[in-house]
C-alpha cells in the first residue's frame, strides 16, 4: 500500500487500523459496564420523597421564621408594626388561639391579653392607627410597637410546652388556614 502512493503524498494523514486492539478495547468497556442497580434507585427516590415530606412539615415554622425575622429586622416603624402584628397572629394561630369573628381588639384583650399576661391590646390599638390614620406616631407609640415583638413571642412560646408547640406547628391545615381566611 505504502509503495503505491506517490511521493510527496497528496494527502494529510494516513490512519492504519488495528481491528484487534478495538475489538479488545469494546470488551473492556463491556466488563466495565455494570448492571443497573434497583435497590440504589429505590433507596435514591426513598430520600427524594422523606425530604420533599419533611419540607412539607416544616413549612409551617420555616414562615414562622420568616415572619419573626421580618418583624424582628425592620427598622421602619410601619412595616416592623405591619410583620409584628402578622407574626404574632400567626404564631397565636399555629398554637390554636384564633380570632374568629371577633375584632383584632377583641381578640387581643379579651383571648390573649388575659391568658398571657401581654400587651398586645395596647400594640394592637396602634398597629391600627398605623394601619388606617394618616397621623405620624407619637414617640411612645414607636416605642410600643419596636418593643413588643421580643417579649410577646417569648411569653407565648414559654406558657405553652414544647411538645405542644411542636405538635400544633406540624399541622398544615392550620398555616392554610391562616392565608385563606379573611384578614378583617
């Protein structure tokens, strides 16, 4: 073959195939290859649908957290009252306190305030001039209204025990609940 082609040679490369190495090289690949493993699938899609459930659970307090940290960071006055005020009612939502169809005011002073011991009548009454007045806050109702979250969400996760807590946040139809009914 090599005597036939002229010289200089008109062409680029010559390649010579070796039909033996690649017959060798497909078996090896072929031994390498291994069979498709049921159990590493069954345990994969396993872990797939505990972690997709246990979002599932958890999403009542990852909002719940959301909300305290909104209320918590919020340097203005309108919106730390407006996340307070939502935090706090879904926090008391969650652990079964609601409101019904009674007034925020109601609700606050005559459900919360005395099961409690908390103020929240008095931050409910401003958050409700920040909400609907056009009047600025005076300078102790600022006050009410940065120093109410903190305390209120410690006295209401205190009176109540752990187990009961963790239990009530687990229930979804609650957190449902809470988005669907009409915010009056």
């Amino acid at each position: 073959i090599f005597s036939k082609i002229p010289n200089p040679a008109p062409i680029d490369e010559i390649k010579i195939l070796d039909t033996e190495k690649e017959k060798q090289q497909k078996q090896a690949a072929k031994k390498e290859k291994k069979p498709f493993d049921f159990w590493r699938l069954f345990w994969s899609l396993l872990l797939i649908i505990g972690g997709v459930i246990l979002l599932i659970f958890s999403l009542p307090w990852l909002v719940y957290r959301w909300m305290k940290f909104k209320a918590i960071q919020n340097k203005n006055v309108k919106r730390k009252a407006y996340w307070s005020y939502t935090s706090a009612m879904y926090l008391l939502n969650q652990m079964n306190f609601t409101r019904g169809n009674s007034s925020a005011m109601q609700f606050a002073k005559q459900q919360i305030d005395p099961k409690f011991k908390t103020d929240f009548g008095a931050f409910i009454q401003v958050y409700l001039k920040t909400k609907y007045s056009p009047q600025p806050l005076e300078s102790w109702e600022e006050k009410i209204i940065t120093l109410f979250y903190k305390p209120f969400d410690k006295t209401v996760r205190n009176s109540l025990p752990f187990k009961t807590r963790f239990s009530r946040f687990l229930n979804f139809y609650r957190t449902i609940n809470f988005f669907t009914k009409p915010k009056i």
